[in-house]
C-alpha cells in the first residue's frame, strides 16, 4: 500500500523495505534540501517532499507509516496541532496517525519519554486513537555504531482505530522500577521487551534511568525474538 516516512533523512527506511513489500508506493519527507534531493536520486520512485512534516496534509491515506522520528524538548508550529502542545516527536506521532487510514500500522522509533514520561497526556490522547500492538526498549548502544549516540530509545507499534477508544489501557500510565524511576507499565508487565537491563546511572543533572545492553548478548536476535511478541 501507501508507506509514509515523515522525517526520511536520505531514505535509509526505504532501503530495507522487504523484498514482499516492493509493490508499495513509497513518500518521504525531508526537511533538508539537500538530504531530500539525495533521497529523490536514490530512490527515483518515491514521491520525497522537500518541506518540513507540518506543510504535509493527507488524511486517511497511507497504510503505514514508519521512521525515527525527531527527537526534543521543543514544538513544531503547525496550526491544527499547536494546541496540544506536545514536543516534537510526539507531534510526529499524532500527525502520522491522523494521515493513516483506520487499521494503518505506525511503526516509530522514539525516545523513552514518549513512554516513560510521567504527565500521560500524549498516551491518552493515543490511546485514544490507536491500540497499542507492542513496544520495543533498545539499550543504550542501539545506535552507537551509526549514529554515534548513547541513548535508550524504544520502537513503538500503534494501529490506528476505526472509532474513539473509551477504556483506558494499561500502557497510558508508569510504574516505578526499584529505584523509584518511572517506567511505563506494559515494560514492567512485559520484560520479555526490554532488550537491556533498567537501572540507575549517573547524569548530567543527578541519577537517570538507562537501558544496558546485556553482556554479550546479539541486539539483531533479541529484535527478532521480541518482534514475535508484537
């Protein structure tokens, strides 16, 4: 079907779709010009916009939407999204979920704290919107090889419903883990996701939680092994 991904830097999403998925109409789009016009010649067949996510309007079009998405403490100005003040990439999931049609799969990468964080508003206003099919917790180095960074981030799995959502699920709210950190409640209720282990460390501004990657231990086979949770 249709696959957006909102933030396609030079394409690298599209470069692993599936050899099943290779009918599929591909969009991307690409606030920096120059990184969308490397993305157009490598791949000629996708549509890339070279514009910034909130220029974008196509409601109930696509049949997934998949990326990693921006990470930060700031807003995207975009009219129709500005009073729900949420920071950037949980702007990106509400904006992508509204572009996919009912039953549509959102497949991000995010930071913990769309998870962990302890005001639940973006949950509920998801929650409201999409079920939660399942949750990834990466360690640490999950993208220290190509990206350089050292951060826990998770991949978040959302299809988008059909009609408002009433009942509350348990992945709006967080626990604690025992060092009194909050931890949202479905990796507490399913360590099976957590490819790490959850403990304390010394940050910039006092203790913070990380996800430490377990000792010899194959991140390529926990992501299988976890994917046949979700």
């Amino acid at each position: 079907g249709n696959i957006l991904e909102p933030s396609c830097g030079v394409g690298s999403f599209f470069g692993c779709l599936p050899e099943a998925m290779s009918a599929s109409r591909l969009y991307g789009v690409e606030l920096d010009g120059l990184t969308a016009r490397i993305a157009r010649q490598l791949y000629p067949k996708a549509q890339i916009t070279a514009a910034g996510f909130e220029t974008t309007d196509r409601r109930d079009f696509y049949d997934l939407a998949v990326g990693n998405v921006p990470f930060g403490q700031y807003q995207v100005h975009d009219l129709a999204y500005n009073k729900l003040g949420f920071h950037i990439h949980n702007y990106f999931f509400a904006k992508a979920l509204d572009q996919l049609r009912p039953g549509g799969i959102l497949a991000f990468v995010t930071s913990r704290f769309t998870m962990d964080a302890k005001d639940p508003a973006v949950r509920k206003y998801l929650a409201q919107r999409a079920v939660l099919l399942g949750a990834i917790r990466l360690p640490n180095n999950a993208f220290k090889a190509n990206a350089g960074t050292v951060v826990v981030s998770d991949i978040i799995f959302l299809q988008k419903a059909d009609k408002p959502i009433l009942d509350e699920p348990e992945w709006v709210q967080t626990g604690q883990t025992k060092d009194g950190f909050p931890v949202n409640k479905y990796f507490l209720s399913h360590p099976e996701m957590v490819l790490g282990t959850l403990e304390a460390v010394s940050g910039p501004f006092g203790p913070q939680l990380d996800c430490r990657p377990i000792p010899g231990a194959d991140l390529a086979r926990q992501l299988r092994e976890a994917a046949q949770h979700i």
